[in-house]
C-alpha cells in the first residue's frame, strides 16, 4: 500500500460513509460527545482496515510506511471527524508500547487502542513537576509481585475515561533525577486511582489529577527496564512532535477555511490574514519533512521543537485573527459554531504552554540545535 | 540525472567556488564547475545549493540573471549569454513595456554594463516577449546606496524604438519569477543561517558576568527563533520546488525575507557593539538582505497579496500535498 493507493482509497471510503461517520453533535460538542465520537471513528476505521496500516503487524497493523498515518490524521480532521487533540494520543501512546512493551503484551493491548475499544492517558506531570520532568517524585516501591505506586499527577488528558495509564514512577532514590525513573503500563480501574477532572478556560475538562494510593502494579506492567523511564519519555515526546502535530496543522488549515467563509466582509486584515496563511504553510511544510524523515526511519528528537514552535506561532496567530474577524460570535455568540470558536481561541492560548511551553523549546533548540551550552 | 556521489562533488565544487571569488570571478568559477549546465538540467540542485551559498558568503555573481534567462528559455547555457534586465526594486512586472514604443525600468546585476548583449523582457499588448537592446540605447547607472558591494545598476530606457523580440509563450514570465523567487529565498535564508553563526560563535565567546553570554535565556531565546525562522523558511522552499506551484514559491519568499529580517534584528543585538561596527562582518548581511527581499517582491508585498486575493474571495493557496 502506498501513500497514493491509501490516500485514493481513503478519500473514496469517506465519501462512501460519510453518514455512518458523522458526529450527532453540532459545533465541537461536548468532551463526552467527542470521546464517543473518536471511538466510533476509530471502530470503523479499524474495522476497514485504514486504521491499521502503517502499525506494524504485531500489534494488529497492516505494516506499510507510517505516512499513511499521517494522511488518516489529516483527512479524519479535515473533515470535521475527530478532534485532533483527542485523536493524536494514539501516535503518541501506539509507538511507545511497541518500543518498550513486552511484545505479548503490546500484541494484546494496542490493538485496542487503536480499536477505540480503550481510551489511554498519560501520567508525566506532577503539580511540583511541569517543565522539569526529572524531578518528578510519584514514587514505585518494589513488592513481591511488582510495585507499589503513591503519588500524584496532575494535567493527565482523558484520565476520566481511561482503560490504561502509561505513567511515570520515581523508582530511585528522591535525588536519583532522571536516571531513578520507571515507566509502568498501569489499569485505571486497580483500587487506590482517583481521578479529579479539572475546569479550564476553554471550558472542555480534558485535563484531570490522578492520586495513586497504594496502588499495586503487576511487575510484567513494566515499560522498558527499571530505571529506562527518562528514555520512554524523551522517545515518546517527539511524537508528540511528529504526526501528532501534522494532524493538528491539518486541523488548523480546516480552521482557517471555515473562517473565510465566516467572517464578513472587511472584518479580516489582509496583512495578518496572509501572514497567517504563511505561517500555516510553513509549519505544513516542515512537519512534511519530519514525517518523511520519520517514515525514512529516522529517529526524531530536539529538531522536532521546532515544529513545535512554528505550530504554536501558527496556532495562536490564527486564532488572534478569529478573534478579530468573529469577535461578536467569540465574545458575545451561544451557538455551538460560535462557542466553539470560543473554545478553540481559548485553547490557542495553551499552545504555548502543553507538550513543553515554547521556552523549554527554545532552551532545547539553543542546547541542542545551535550547540550553547547554558551553564547551570 | 546526477546521482548522490554526483551531487555531493558539485555541492562541494560550488561550495569552493563561492567561498573563494565574488563578482565575475565568481560567474567564471561557477561557469567552470559546470554549474550553467546543472542550471538548465536540474535547476533545484544548482539554484538551491548556489545561492545559498552565495548568500551565507555574502558573494555576488550574475547568477539571478542567468536564472532569469533560464526561466524564460533564452540560451545559451553559460555565463556568456545576454544578460537580462531584471524587474526594478520591489515590483515583478517584466522591467519592460511595450506600447509604441519601448519603456525600461528595471536592475541589473554588476556584470550587466559590460555584457555583450542585453535583453529585456518585455510586457506588450499581445504579450510578453524578450526583446534584445544595445547596450548604447540603454541609460545605465551604478547604485551605492545601502549596499553598494551588491552592485546593482538601474536599467532605463524611455520610448525607444526597438527590433522585433522573441515572443514568450503564456506563463513563460510567471516561470521565470517563481524561479528567481526561489533563488532570492535561498540566497536570504543562506544569509540569515550565516548571520546566526556569526552570533552564535560570539555568544559562545564572549564573557560578561563570569559567563558566556550564550547562558543567558535572553541571547538563547533570540537565536532559538533565529534558527526557526530560517527552517521554516527553509522547508517551505523545499516544498516550493516540491509542489511546483507559484503560490508555495511566493510564500516561501516571503518567509525567507521575514526570517533574514529576523536573523538581522536578532543577531545584530546578540553582536551588540561590535555587530554595529565595520570590524565586523554582520554588516554587510543585513545590507544585503534588505536588498535582496526588495527583489521580485519584499516579504510585506507578498503577503499582502496573498491576504487580498483571499479577502475578496480568492481561494486559498493549495496546500502542499503529503
């Protein structure tokens, strides 16, 4: 299968399921409407096979490049099928259980993710622990069967809802930093997990804290060896950064359709707005070149920041400019197309923030990239 | 075709060449290494790689033009071929119009006053065409001006009565601009790049408060967008040459002008004092790129284009395919 077969073959089945596939809610619905959403999408998906490919076989993919990945993305959310947040977890969460799972028990578990049978999250930050991962201290004490878990995280996106938690453990000693961390594949539903969805701005409770009370961790549930938790995220971060952030551009590329169509005429500044379009394009264009690269097996890392910050600026400028063009449905509208404008200017302005804040991505591109060591 | 091993030895001929003469010294090194012929039969490899390195040397050659003329399909391939006169600062109109007679505003690169022979393009009612005008009818005029290493020379000529020229076939001009849209763009993202070594080397080198000034976040985070701007920059050319489409080209101009801008803003603060001076060579780069993003259209210009062919109604530019 390649990349125009797939891409030929996709467009066509959308068309043909257009119905079946269609959200029943109007705007960006709400966060349940969409998790639900997302597991019908991927159900069908998965059962026609376009889910599949570019996942290796062992995991109940089809094989094929992982650019075919990247087009699902970018077609599910050109549509208006998923909401690309939500959606890209799966690149995220997918290829780190396939790195540093035990082969049987990626076999038995990815699958379902990739299904939509099972909503996975992400346990990395902790409220001391934001952008410095390495001192996180949700402490993993070894008992007889495995470990023993206590601690808390906090911005765990779709803890609510989740099956699986790929989650990061102090395992060291409290001064160990990054060489004392393990990363434990854990069931949401094992005694001692409470989770506590959290308000934000954007109105959509996506993020939770989850509180681990003496949770028990069966020792096969171990990503990676003891002590390999540091890799697991540093590998598991660019992805984030990859196909990830190629569904988001896609998903802000829509945007920026529908608000043409939207905004009256002479509510859009004809500077900012081809501005915008250039910083949309540029960020399509470097992060097609970093899924090549991926596809080309090659492994991602700090150059990947850059796309992030090319995605954060495009992000945010499109949305200021929403913000100008449609200030009377952002500021004032309650239909659902109005207040998910709202909602998406809003959570522009995390942009910046989630997945590393654009400092820590300049920091590790002047590190990294040009080489200037900082001296701490 | 060239292969890899082919490729890397032209790059590295290039490379030589640029690194070691400027000026007409540099068209015959270029002209030698076989980069004329590179030109017409892979234009990406020889545009791409030539002026980027023209631009990250601070060189000039006649390259534009013969990337012009190429576009436009006028021969032959070497450094011996007319020169062309190429639009005046800031515009992309052919320099010529035609009426009754024969209107000329336009630049041409240094080596223009003593080219044999000189062509126009030329935009008249039935066409576009090139027209060859002696050099004598031509009013020819060297410019300092803010960067006078450039050596541009304005080209004008008022209602002259010329010979018949080559007439263009439809989108023939339309080619030859997204090409030299393309060169300028590497020319100002090679710029930038060497504008942001410049600083680098010296936030590494320079100490003030016991530390180099590269440990403090404020240096860091000027040259981290640095580097940003330019791979933005940088991978939308490549997408230019990729999708093959005007619209990708004009914008990834315009992203290589804003990025030498904000190479130039940056860099020369990172410099300070020393990047202000004539001891060093920063200057130079943030003459050239002013000029050089004024050349077939500033970043400004064509963004404001982009942003008025879509507030009207237009659609947008294509996305560049996967």
């Amino acid at each position: 299968m390649d990349l125009v077969e797939f891409r030929t073959g996709l467009d066509e089945w959308l068309a043909g399921h257009r119905t079946e596939l269609a959200p029943t809610h109007r705007g960006a619905g709400t966060l349940d409407e969409q998790v639900a959403q997302l597991a019908k999408v991927k159900r069908l998906t998965f059962d026609a096979d376009w889910m599949r490919w570019g996942w290796p076989r062992l995991v109940g993919g089809l094989g094929g490049s992982t650019l075919l990945r990247a087009y699902l993305g970018e077609a599910l959310t050109a549509a208006d099928l998923v909401e690309p947040g939500i959606y890209s977890m799966t690149e995220v969460l997918a290829p780190t259980m396939i790195d540093y799972a035990a082969p049987e028990l990626a076999a038995v578990m990815v699958p379902r993710l990739l299904r939509g049978d099972e909503t996975w999250c992400q346990g990395f930050s902790e409220p001391g622990t934001g952008s410095n991962l390495a001192t996180l201290s949700c402490r993993a004490v070894r008992d007889d069967d495995g470990w023993r878990v206590n601690g808390q995280k906090v911005w765990t996106s779709l803890a609510q809802y989740a099956t699986r938690c790929v989650l990061l453990v102090r395992s060291g000693t409290a001064d160990s930093a990054h060489r004392g961390i393990t990363a434990l594949f854990v069931d949401m539903d094992t005694p001692g997990i409470t989770v506590r969805p959290i308000g934000t701005m954007h109105g959509v409770p996506e993020f939770a804290e989850v509180f681990f009370d003496d949770v028990a961790v069966p020792a096969g549930r171990m990503l990676g060896e003891e002590g390999q938790g540091w890799s697991v995220a540093m590998d598991l971060l660019p992805f984030e950064r990859s196909t990830a952030l190629w569904h988001r551009g896609a998903h802000l590329q829509h945007r920026l359709r529908q608000l043409l169509v939207t905004a009256s005429a002479g509510t859009l500044d004809p500077m900012q707005l081809g501005e915008t379009v250039q910083m949309l394009a540029a960020l399509r264009a470097r992060s097609r070149a970093t899924q090549y690269r991926m596809a080309a097996g090659e492994r991602l890392g700090a150059e990947t920041s850059v796309d992030k910050v090319l995605l954060a600026t495009a992000e945010q400028a499109l949305f200021d400019l929403a913000e100008g063009a449609l200030s009377d449905a952002i500021l004032l509208g309650d239909d659902p197309d109005d207040a998910r404008w709202r909602s998406e200017f809003l959570y522009s302005r995390a942009a910046t923030i989630y997945g590393g804040t654009a400092e820590i991505q300049r920091n590790i591109i002047a590190r990294r990239l040009l080489g200037l060591p900082d001296h701490r | 075709m060239m292969d890899a091993a082919d490729r890397d030895l032209f790059a590295a001929a290039v490379r030589r060449a640029t690194e070691a003469h400027t000026g007409t010294a540099l068209d015959a090194a270029l002209d030698e290494v076989g980069w004329h012929d590179a030109l017409g039969a892979e234009p990406r490899v020889a545009v791409s790689l030539s002026f980027e390195c023209q631009g990250a040397c601070n060189a000039t050659s006649s390259a534009l033009g013969s990337v012009v003329r190429a576009g436009l399909g006028v021969g032959p391939r070497s450094a011996e071929g007319p020169a062309v006169v190429l639009p005046a600062l800031g515009r992309w109109d052919p320099p010529g119009t035609l009426a009754e007679r024969l209107s000329i505003r336009g630049l041409g690169m240094a080596a223009l006053p003593m080219a044999e022979h000189i062509v126009v393009p030329v935009r008249g009612g039935a066409g576009d065409l090139v027209v060859p005008v002696p050099r004598g009818r031509l009013t020819l005029a060297h410019v300092q001006g803010l960067d006078p290493a450039l050596g541009l020379v304005t080209v004008e000529v008022d209602g002259a009565h010329v010979g018949s020229g080559g007439v263009l076939a439809t989108g023939t001009w339309a080619a030859a601009v997204d090409l030299a849209r393309l060169a300028v763009g590497h020319e100002l993202v090679g710029a930038a790049g060497a504008m942001l070594e410049l600083a680098r080397v010296h936030a590494l080198e320079r100490e003030q408060f016991g530390r180099p000034i590269a440990a403090f976040q404020a240096v860091r985070h000027r040259l981290a967008d640095t580097l940003v701007a330019i791979e933005g920059a940088r991978a939308l050319l490549d997408a230019a040459w990729d999708d093959g489409s005007s619209d990708t080209a004009a914008m990834a101009k315009a992203m290589a002008g804003r990025a030498a801008r904000v190479a130039a803003r940056h860099c020369q603060q990172v410099l300070a004092g020393i990047g202000f001076t004539t001891e060093h060579p920063l200057h130079r780069y943030v003459r050239r790129v002013l000029v050089l993003d004024e050349l077939f259209g500033s970043a400004r210009a064509l963004t404001r284009v982009v942003g008025n062919a879509l507030v009207v109604g237009g659609p947008l530019p294509a996305p560049v395919p996967l």
